[in-house]
C-alpha cells in the first residue's frame, strides 16, 4: 500500500499488507543466511572492509552528482 506524503507527490512511504509481512518474515531469514554464507569466502577483516565499503557506495548513492 502506497501513501503519499501530504501535497509532495514525490514523496510516499510504503507500508506492507498482512500478507507481505508474512512474505517479508519467511524471506528475510533465507536472505540473511544466503548473505552469511556468500561472505564466507572472506576473512574477518575482508568482511569489515568490505561493510565499510558497502556502507561509503550507500551514502554516495544518496547524493546529488
């Protein structure tokens, strides 16, 4: 379900029915243990540098170029 916000049309905030919050309850588990497992293959300190690097592509996305 969509609601926008207010007289900004370019704004809306999505908010799930019941049964996209079941969906969204039985996918998130499976995708968290899919990423666990696709992390493996990097040590420790690759991971850390690799959510670093994650979360700097996160921030940059959100602004303006």
């Amino acid at each position: 379900m969509r609601l926008w916000a207010g007289t900004d049309k370019r704004r809306s905030m999505l908010k799930l029915t019941q049964t996209g919050l079941s969906v969204y309850a039985e996918l998130v588990p499976i995708s968290y243990d899919y990423e666990q497992a696709l992390l493996t293959c990097f040590s420790d300190a690759e991971r850390e540098q690799f959510s670093e690097l994650i979360d700097r592509l996160y921030e940059h996305a959100g602004k303006p170029t």
